[in-house]
C-alpha cells in the first residue's frame, strides 16, 4: 500500500473512498499541500473522546492572534458557545456554534474539525463554516481624523474642532460661544 489514496480515514469506505453518509472527499478537492496540511493537523489533533479548549480552538484556527487574546475575549464575555457566555477552557464539540466579538464585528463559526496546534490559513478554514455578517463597507466607516501629509501637529484649535465634531466636548463644554470660540476664556461665569 504504497499510494496515499489506499488509505482510509475512520469511517470511510475503503472502497470507494467516500464517508459512511455518502459524502465525497472534501480534500480530494483541494490543493495537496492544503490537504496535507489538513492531515498533519488531524494528526495532531484530539484523539477520540478527547477534547479541545475553546480558547485554543479560536486561536488555532486564526480568530485571535494569541491565546492568551482568545483567554481575555472569554472572560471579558465575548466568547459565546451555543449562545451561552464561557470560559477558557470550556470544552468544544464538532457541531457548536461558536460567536467572538473581536476588533469591532462579531464572528459566527460553526465547528467542524478540532485542532489543537494552530495551522495555516488554508487549512484553518476548513475547520469552521463562517456564518459571519459581512463587515460594514470602508466608506461607511468614518475615518478616524486623517490630516493632510506635512500638515504638522494639530493646534488647540483643531483638536477642538475635531472633538467637537466626533461628539466628545469636555465637561462643560455645549458648543461655540459668541467669540466663535468654547466659553469667554477667563473661567468665569458670565452675569
């Protein structure tokens, strides 16, 4: 049994290579490499019965850059498993719904591979259906305060101007005085 394709996974028939529901290879579509990816990450993956972490599933599979980030985002409640909020080392199981609030959106995936050892991108995509919502289009999301290259430092007036348009006026301070300015400058309240 020299050639890979004689090999079988558990559950497959040997015969015709397909799984006990019928289904075909889903990596004898993909590029080989990918798929010898996937099998290095199987291989490295939880044994029968065993199970993985969900923070670091969510890192294995690239939601989070560190686990360490993945440990945070449970604690802080942004990790929902099945709709339920969860920690660390909750257990994760083939087939839950997994929602991480991360960097401003929220990600939906669906289970379907556990891996322990984080992989490639290729690969970490085939460990998960994403049912996110797809992220608001650039244009919608308003820029943050972009000045002109060589523009310099902002003065005391243009920071005003820019908090006064993002909204965030100091205490005290309900818009432009009668000099065009925040209040009369001396501190104390006009009779």
């Amino acid at each position: 049994m020299d050639a890979p394709s004689a090999r079988t996974a558990p559950g497959q028939d040997a015969g015709t290579g397909t799984s006990e529901n019928g289904a075909g290879d889903a990596e004898a579509a993909l590029d080989p490499k990918v798929a010898a990816a996937i099998a290095a990450a199987e291989a490295a993956g939880p044994q029968r019965g065993e199970t993985v972490r969900v923070d670091s599933w969510i890192w294995s599979v690239r939601l989070v850059k560190t686990r360490s980030m993945g440990a945070t985002a449970c604690r802080g409640g942004h990790v929902r498993v099945n709709g339920e909020r969860v920690k660390p080392a909750h257990a994760v199981r083939v087939g839950d719904e997994v929602r991480l609030r991360h960097d401003g959106r929220e990600r939906v995936v669906v289970v379907t591979r556990l891996i322990r050892k984080r992989v490639g991108a290729p690969v970490a995509t085939q460990c998960y259906v994403d049912n996110s919502p797809p992220p608001p289009p650039r244009e919608a999301v308003a820029p943050a305060g972009i000045r002109d290259r060589g523009a310099g430092r902002p003065t005391k007036r243009d920071r005003r101007e820019l908090e006064r348009l993002r909204g965030m006026g100091g205490p005290g301070m309900t818009g432009p005085g009668p000099a065009g300015g925040y209040g009369s400058g001396t501190g104390k309240p006009r009779p």
